[in-house]
C-alpha cells in the first residue's frame, strides 16, 4: 500500500512529461508531412554516377594532362 504513494505520483509525471514531448513535437512540425519521405525514396536517381563523381576527380580537358 505504501508503494503507491510514491507509484502513483510518479506516474503522473511520466504521462505529464509524455504529453508535454508529443505536443511540443505537433507543435513545430513533425508530424506534418508524413508522405514525403516514402515519396523521396521512390523518386530517387537510380542512374549510375559518372566515373569521376565516384573517385572524387574532376574530369580533365584533353591535353592537359600532368603526367606529360
């Protein structure tokens, strides 16, 4: 019996802090759009990256190559 004096409080709290965490987050947007990123994912680029993007070369204009 005596557990519930402090169980009960305690729980109060936590349901207090739990609904102040959710209404601060509809509060600044994060619950607004939902469908957006499922949406990214499906209209990503699949078109495989040039060679130079890959190794992090930029492309080289003929006859300017160091090595001659």
């Amino acid at each position: 019996m005596e557990s519930l004096y402090i169980l009960i409080p305690v729980s109060l709290v936590l349901v207090f802090v739990i609904a102040w965490a959710f209404w601060r987050a509809v509060e600044t947007g994060q619950f607004d759009d939902l469908d957006r990123p499922s949406q990214d994912l499906l209209a990503d680029d699949d078109r495989p990256r040039p060679e130079h993007e890959k190794t992090g070369d930029r492309p080289r204009k003929p006859g300017t190559d160091p090595d001659f």
